[in-house]
C-alpha cells in the first residue's frame, strides 16, 4: 500500500517498513534478505538525513549486527562502531571496505 501511495520505493516513508521487514528477517535467520532491505534503508537515510543523523547510524547497526550474525565479525566492526563513536567507515579512511560491505547482499 506505502508503495502505491509514494509511487517509488526510495521514498523516506518506505525506510520504516523496509527496517521492520529486515529486523523480522533477520531474527528468521535470513541475513541475505535482511541485508538487502537495511542497506536500502541506509540509502534513503544517507539521501534525505545525512551521515551526522541517528537513523543513519542506526542502519549501520543494524548492517553490522546481520554482519556478526554471519561471523563475520572483522566486518561488523567497521559498522558497529558508527554507533558507537560516530565514526563511520568512511570517515575512518576505510572508503573501500565501506563500499563493499554496503554492496555485499
């Protein structure tokens, strides 16, 4: 119904659902498909909030959390700790490995 009503699927509003359809994906063990949607969360959050504003880091949370869930704690890290310091990958100079994790799904 969201998506009739904004007519495209990178509309701010639709951020909210996709983070619920992840969170309850997640928690069903399905990583890959969770991964997916908060990574196009992160997306509309970087557009429309910036990199400075919670609902970005906590999109980097999320993608850290599904990350450990995987064991692949090394890469967890670069995203956790935007939650926790406010440093995201990118501004820690790690661009690359930045782009990758958010290209991975």
């Amino acid at each position: 119904i969201e998506k009739k009503v904004f007519q495209y699927d990178d509309h701010p509003e639709m951020a909210s659902t996709y983070q619920n359809i992840a969170c309850v994906l997640k928690a069903q063990g399905k990583y890959d498909d969770a991964m997916h949607l908060f990574q196009k969360v992160l997306a509309i959050n970087l557009a429309t909030f910036g990199p400075e504003d919670t609902s970005t880091a906590i999109e980097y949370r999320h993608i850290g959390d599904v990350l450990c869930s995987q064991g692949k704690h090394k890469d967890a890290c670069y995203f956790a700790d935007y939650w926790y310091t406010g440093d995201s990958p990118r501004d820690r100079g790690k661009e690359e490995d930045a782009m990758r994790q958010y290209q991975k799904a």
